[in-house]
C-alpha cells in the first residue's frame, strides 16, 4: 500500500476552480493550471462535486496538452452528476457551488455508481485513466447521523469496486477523501478491503491538528497508508483570506490566526509557509493539495514551500500552545518532534 509514485511534495487542488465561493472566468482558471505545470506541479485532485464537474471540466482543457504520463491525475466517487437543473436552494453546504453548474447532484456510493462516476469523470478530464480515485464525503459533516449507514453501503460498494480496479491494474490507488478523521479511524480498523491512503481536508492543520495527531496518524503510518493534505490554509484563513471551514471564520479563529501571523512577522516568514510545512512535516503525510485560481497564488505556494524558518519559530508556537507539544516540524530540511 501507499502512493509512493506521486511527484513531488505539493500538488494542485481544484475545488476554487469549481467556482467555490465566486464566480471564476475560464481565463483565469485555465491561466490557474497552466502557472501550476509552469511550476512543476504534477499531481492535480478534483472531484465531481466541484461545481458539480465544472473543476473536472477546466482541467480537462488544461491538462490534455501534456503527456498523460508526466502527471498524477485524482478525482473522487460517491456522487453522480445529472443532466437535470437542480433547484439552488437544496444545495449542499448552503450553496458553497452556487456559481458552478447548475446540474443536479445525487449521492450514489455503490459499485456501479462508482463506476458511472469514473466512467462520467474521465470524459470531463479528457483522459483515458485515472491514477488515485477517493470515495469522497462519506462523513458527518454531510450526512449527519446517517453517516455510519452511508459509511457501511460504501464499504461494501464503492472501497470493493476500488479495491478491484487496483487490483487489475485499472487504477494506481483508492482512499478515502473526507474533512473529518473518524471514517478514516474506521477504515483502518477494516480488515478488507484495504485502502492504500488518505485525503484528509482541514484535519492536519495549524488550526486544527490534535486528533488526527493522537489517534489516526500514527495508526496510519504503522499500517503504511499514506496521508495527502487537503486545505492546509484551513479554508483560506491562514492564507490571508476569511473562510475556515468552508464559511466565515469565527471571532475565536481569527484571534489564533493574528496570533500566529504575530509571530510569523517576528521571525520574518509568512503565515502561508508556516501552514503548508507544518502540514507536511509529518512522517505519514505523503503531499499537500492547496487549491487556487489565480497564477499568483500558485507561485505563493511553492515559494512557501521552500522557505527557510528558524527552529524558534516553531519552539514559540508550541510555547504559546499554538501546535501540539509532539507535532513534528520541519527544521534545516528534515523533520523532527520537538
């Protein structure tokens, strides 16, 4: 198990290409992935949710110029998009599409709904295969109490489906890609089928790192399942922008972000740095997907990943009770705990 085979630490998310939370001209997108290539991003995750399949369809614009196997292309099953017009009131998650496009999205986490979903994600994305497919938000933030039921029709639907088309060959690896660590704590405990990693949104953060720290990580690593990063700004919020959790971040948040962005400004290093290393410094974590729509910001991102920081930054983060005491951070291009 593991995804040994992803290029390079920092990889490409495409949910803002989706139109996430504003409405993206399709300049800007496709200018948003070719800075991303530019720069020497070669794995690229989306999914179909991202205004329901308008992400897909903007890296499938993109991508196609490039030798299918100069890159890593990930994307998600569990939902189907449909020709009909949805009604924008019974959006998931208050509308966080609303400028994308205005099909209707049904949940479907069995084997051939899997299947469908590929089969409808590969024509979007212009490509013949896919290298990592994630059964995408079978958690509580989505299905509320109904998660563990939603959780048991995926595991003997879509991880089996998955399961196989790794085994033929068909796909490079399957997982999980969700925002909260409990379905992956059951995942682990599975005996079959197998997963071979994770992609854990907002969970890993400066923000918000605790649990997964404690209890799935270490698990994780002795099981060989690898971890990629979803939203290591934590929505935005230490990236410079005011969303977490995927709405408007709380007065208690912004009061830990200024403290933080306080002592980045102290020790003369951005906050964006500081997010996206500690994220990675982990020994499980395999890469970070930040996402992005302007070239800009693309450039940001792999600057931060370079960006030397002081060993004191991070001793005054867990002296002021920032990060845990046993989070690993990086330190002169290895990583230590501290």
């Amino acid at each position: 198990m593991g995804i040994e085979f992803l290029p390079g630490r920092l990889g490409f998310g495409s949910a803002p290409l989706g139109n996430m939370y504003r409405a993206v001209p399709e300049q800007e997108a496709g200018a948003t992935v070719r800075a991303a290539w530019e720069h020497g991003i070669r794995y690229f995750d989306t999914a179909p949710f991202y205004g329901a399949g308008l992400a897909e369809l903007r890296l499938g614009h993109v991508l196609p110029e490039h030798p299918r196997d100069e890159f890593v292309l990930s994307t998600k099953v569990g939902r189907i998009v449909l020709d009909e017009i949805e009604d924008p009131t019974t959006r998931e998650k208050g509308g966080l599409f609303e400028h994308g496009r205005p099909n209707r999205i049904v949940y479907d986490y069995s084997a051939d709904g899997a299947l469908r979903s590929i089969g409808d994600s590969l024509e979007r994305l212009g490509t013949d295969r896919l290298d990592l497919v994630w059964v995408h938000d079978v958690s509580q933030d989505f299905h509320g109490d109904q998660w563990l039921s939603v959780f048991d029709q995926a595991r003997t639907g879509a991880f089996r489906a998955l399961q196989r088309l790794r085994d033929e060959g068909v796909i490079r690896g399957w997982g999980l890609g969700v925002n909260r660590v409990e379905p992956l704590e059951l995942t682990l405990g599975l005996e079959e089928p197998r997963p071979d990693a994770f992609l854990l949104a907002g969970r890993y953060t400066l923000l918000d790192h605790r649990r997964a720290l404690q209890r799935l990580l270490p698990e994780a690593a002795e099981r060989h399942v690898d971890l990629v990063i979803g939203g290591p700004y934590s929505s935005g919020v230490t990236a410079g922008g005011d969303h977490f959790e995927y709405r408007q971040a709380s007065g208690r948040i912004v009061a830990k972000v200024d403290r933080i962005t306080a002592l980045c400004s102290r020790y003369g290093i951005s906050v964006k740095a500081a997010a996206l290393q500690f994220c990675l410094a982990h020994p499980a974590v395999r890469a970070a997907v930040p996402g992005s729509t302007q070239p800009a910001h693309v450039a940001d991102d792999v600057a931060a990943l370079s960006e030397r920081i002081p060993a004191e930054f991070w001793t005054a983060l867990t002296r002021e009770h920032l990060i845990a005491p046993d989070a690993p951070v990086p330190l002169n291009d290895r990583y230590i705990a501290h």
